[in-house]
C-alpha cells in the first residue's frame, strides 16, 4: 500500500514509519522538523519503500506528481509536549490541528484514502471521571494555555466526523494518552524523558505541584501496534477509541521508580504545577480490547528499563 505519515520525523512518527516500511509498504513521511528530527530516520532514509519530503501541513499539499495516490494516511502531525505548544508556537499548533486536519482530509477525499487522526486523551481536559471512557466529553478550559492543543484536537476530531458524515471519507480515531520509549526528545519537558535525564545525570528530579497527580504510560511499540490494527479495522468503525496503558501512577511514583533503576543520588524537588495541568489521567480501554483486539503487552517497568537503557546510551554513560 501507498501510506502517508505525517509528523513522521517525531517520536512516534519514526516508529510508525519503521514498522510500515518493516512491512513493505511504500510510504512518504511528511514533516516540518518543528519537533521532529531527521536523525530519527537516519536509518529509513537507507530504505527503498521509503521517502521523506519536507512539508508543513498546514500549507495544502500541492498536485505534487511525483507522489504516489495514497491508500492510507496517518496524521500525527502536531507538537505534542505543553513544553512544544505553549508559548510562542501556541497559535501554530491551533492551526497545525485545525488547517492541517483540513488539508490532510482533503487530500483523503481526492485519494480515496483511509485516514487515521491521532487524537488525544487531552480531550478529556481535567477529567470529572476517572477512568476516562471514549463517552465522556471532557472538561476543557477553553482559553487556557493548554487550550491550543487541547481546543485544536477537538476540533480536528470534529472536522474528521463532518467529512466522514458530509464527504464519505472513511476515517479512524484514536485518543492517545502518555506514551514513552526511546526517541523521545530530552529537550521536550515530557515527565519520563525529564526524570531519566534528571536521574542519569544524578540532578535534582523535577515534580510540578504536589507531584500526586496520576498519569498512565504507554510504552512506544504498544501504540503503534494499537495504531496499525486501527487503520486496518474493518471499514465503518471509526472510534474515537483509546489507546494507553491503565496502569495509573502518580508523578512521584514514577520519579521513585526511576530513582530505583538509575541508582541515582538525585533529590526529589518541586516546582509549581503548570497551568491547567490534568490531576488524574487513566484510559478505559475496553473498547480497544473489544474492536481491535489490543491491549498493551509491556509494562511501566520494562518499559522503563529499555528507555533508561536508550538514554544512558545517548548520554554515553552506560
Ligand atoms: N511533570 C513533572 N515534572 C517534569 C515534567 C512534567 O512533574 O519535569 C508532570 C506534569 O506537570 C504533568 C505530568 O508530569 O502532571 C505529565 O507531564 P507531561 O508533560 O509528560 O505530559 P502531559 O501533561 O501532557 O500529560
């Protein structure tokens, strides 16, 4: 098949183009590099069933012929951590979600191609249930900070079922909650990325608040395996269905967690809680383990094991 991935130099993207071209799919990675990386497809770039152009989604992809007519498009395009989208990229990333969910289901209508959104747990906003179930419609604040991500998110989900319901565009939603894994940009202020440098280094580990807030991690491969079955799910079911791992654990419990398997001398100190930051985060996966079969196979522990193992070797101190 002809796959797009957009967003295909990031964490996830890079994986997800690894697995493709692993299967011997044709597919063009489109990315603007904001907060991706072309060292990330160091690797793939050696692969003939594989091409990267340099695209940002929010212009509309020109009637460029020199790319093939796509089967399936994944979009993942978008920064990602709050560190990446507040601030100064905040109106870009509203308009990543926005413009570039337009751009990308235009180009899926013309191709005829299915096309999976990665939505977000972020969605759900600060959640008034917990677990959160695909039911629930969230409690967003919607001129916070967060807002950009979290209002552009919903958006685009909106705009995906108005093209489906309006165009007959065959689409697929997955609401992506915490993942981790090699990759993971150090300099993006994600809490596991932060607490392994922070530990490796032996620095002061760095919780915002009261560090109870509870988040759940998903380890890189169980998404993308979660990813594919999607897009390949039976035509007409469309989600919105959630992706992550319901192992819920406070930010402290991690910090000791990394604390224990570094061996390190760090300290635990704490910072304020950045604004609008969610106090519990736990998906109800049922629907994943009923429609696609999945559920995640890798624990926090190991999961933790094989991304310090990836940092200490990036650090070179392992
Ligand atoms: N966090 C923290 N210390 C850090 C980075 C993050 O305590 O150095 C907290 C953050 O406040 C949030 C949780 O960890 O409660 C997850 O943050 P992250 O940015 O990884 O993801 P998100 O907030 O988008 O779930």
């Amino acid at each position: 098949m002809y796959i797009l991935v957009t967003g295909g130099t990031g964490f996830l993207g890079s994986f997800l183009c690894e697995r493709l071209v692993d299967d011997n799919h044709a597919v063009v990675c489109a990315d603007n590099n904001y907060t991706g990386s072309v060292e990330n497809i160091k690797a793939l770039m050696e692969r003939a069933n594989f091409r990267f152009i340099e695209r940002d989604i929010v212009d509309p992809f020109p009637n460029d012929h020199t790319l093939p007519r796509f089967d399936q498009i994944y979009n993942l395009a978008c920064p990602a951590s709050p560190v990446a989208y507040q601030g100064k990229a905040a109106i870009k990333t509203t308009k990543t979600s926005v413009i570039g969910a337009i751009n990308m289901l235009d180009l899926a209508k013309k191709d005829g191609a299915t096309i999976l959104q990665a939505s977000t747990s972020e969605i759900y906003g600060e959640p008034l249930e917990n677990p959160q179930k695909e039911s629930y419609r969230g409690n967003v604040n919607p001129i916070g900070v967060r807002a950009c991500y979290d209002e552009g998110k919903r958006c685009a989900e909106s705009l995906f079922f108005d093209y489906h319901r309006e165009e007959g565009v065959d689409i697929k939603v997955v609401r992506i909650f915490n993942t981790y894994g090699p990759r993971m940009n150090p300099r993006d202020g994600r809490v596991v990325s932060n607490f392994i440098v922070q530990a490796l280094k032996n620095e002061d580990i760095t919780a915002y608040g009261d560090g109870k807030q509870t988040r759940s991690f998903c380890y890189a491969d169980d998404l993308i395996e979660a990813m594919i079955r999607m897009m390949n799910s039976p035509k007409g079911f469309t989600g919105p269905v959630n992706i992550g791992n319901p192992g819920e654990f406070t930010i402290l419990e991690l910090a000791q967690k990394v604390i224990a398997k570094t061996k390190s001398a760090s300290k635990i100190v704490f910072k304020p809680l950045p604004s609008d930051d969610p106090t519990q985060r736990r998906p109800d996966i049922s629907l994943a383990k009923e429609q696609l079969g999945w559920s995640p196979q890798i624990a926090l522990d190991e999961g933790l094991d094989k991304t310090i193992a990836y940092f200490a070797n990036k650090l070179g101190l392992w």
